[in-house]
C-alpha cells in the first residue's frame, strides 16, 4: 500500500486534538453540551480522514486499487495502457480516461533532496519516483498474465458516505437543540 506517512501522523494528531477538545467539553460544560459540541469537531476529524488519511493506492496480482476521497477505482492491470506522474500518480486506462490518485505516490518539489539511496545508479531519488517504479513493475510483471476480462470498477466509498451523512445529521439536530435554527 502507498500513502503518504504524513497522513498517519495528521490523523493520529487530530484524533488526539479532537478528544481533547471533547474531554474538555465535557468536564467544563457536562455530557450534554459536549454532545452539542461533538458533531462539529467530529465533522472536522472526519475531513482529515476523508481528505489526508484514506486515500492510498494498492497493487495486488490483479490490478491496482486507486483509493480517493469519497471515490475508489479498482482497475484490472489488462486495462491498464500507462502509469506515469505528473503531480500525483496517473493510470490511463483502455477507455481512454485518466485516474489520478490523490493517495500515494506525489512528486515532491524540483530541487528537494532525496530522501532514498538508489543502489544501481549509486545516487539518491526520491520516494515517489521509487515508488512509481515498483507500480510500474507490478505492472509490467502482470500484464501478460492478467485476465483480459478485467475491468474498471468505480464505487462510491461507502463507510466514509455513510458516517458523513451521519454527522450532518447530529449536525443538524444539535442545532434544533441549541437553538441555532429555528
């Protein structure tokens, strides 16, 4: 799996914020108001999962699975006609459409120091660009084994859909309760 190791730390600091914001709440103001309170913190939790956290890229035997906010691609490597990157990974397809990952592999800024020794070239590059060539071999491996009836499947990311629409619901209803709406 590819995704950016910033990701873990942002979701592990605003979880960490976000249930000290709660435990805060809820010592100074009771249970009550902190349930008032908690929809929109939660709301913001949730965006840095949806948006720095979730998305990633996997590669298996079958092809490569393009995790991004709200969206997933699963793509079978025999649709596959070109893996490159521009800013972020780019997988066109047979179809032709392109699909960017907002999860993974990034290019970093020209003129960054690499950060990973590069044995063959006896020089340093970046992440990113090793990265990409490990999905390009992945895929340039599996190509002539790859099930020529695979497809491109695109599906909406169910659980991080479902607990949004809850949150704007507890959203909703503690602004009845507090009087935010009337």
């Amino acid at each position: 799996m590819f995704r950016a190791p910033s990701s873990v730390v942002g979701l592990i600091l605003a979880a960490a914020l976000a249930a000290v914001l709660l435990g805060d709440a809820a010592l100074r103001a009771g249970v009550g108001e902190m349930l008032l309170i908690a929809p929109w913190v939660l709301l913001a939790l949730w965006g840095v999962y949806a948006l720095i956290f979730a998305p990633h890229v996997r590669i298996d035997a079958r092809g490569i699975r393009i995790h991004n906010p709200l969206r997933i691609a699963e793509i079978a490597w025999a649709r596959v006609t070109d893996i490159d990157m521009r800013w972020q990974l780019e997988v066109r397809t047979d179809e032709p459409r392109v699909y960017k990952a907002f999860g993974g592999p990034v290019a970093g800024r020209p003129g960054r120091p690499s950060l990973r020794r590069d044995e063959e070239r006896g020089r340093r590059e970046p992440p990113a660009i090793r990265d990409l060539v490990v999905i390009q071999d992945a895929w340039e491996s599996a190509r002539e084994a790859a099930d020529a009836a695979g497809g491109v499947r695109r599906v909406w990311d169910i659980p991080s859909v479902i607990s949004l629409a809850v949150l704007i619901v507890w959203v909703i209803i503690a602004l009845f309760i507090s009087g935010g709406v009337r």
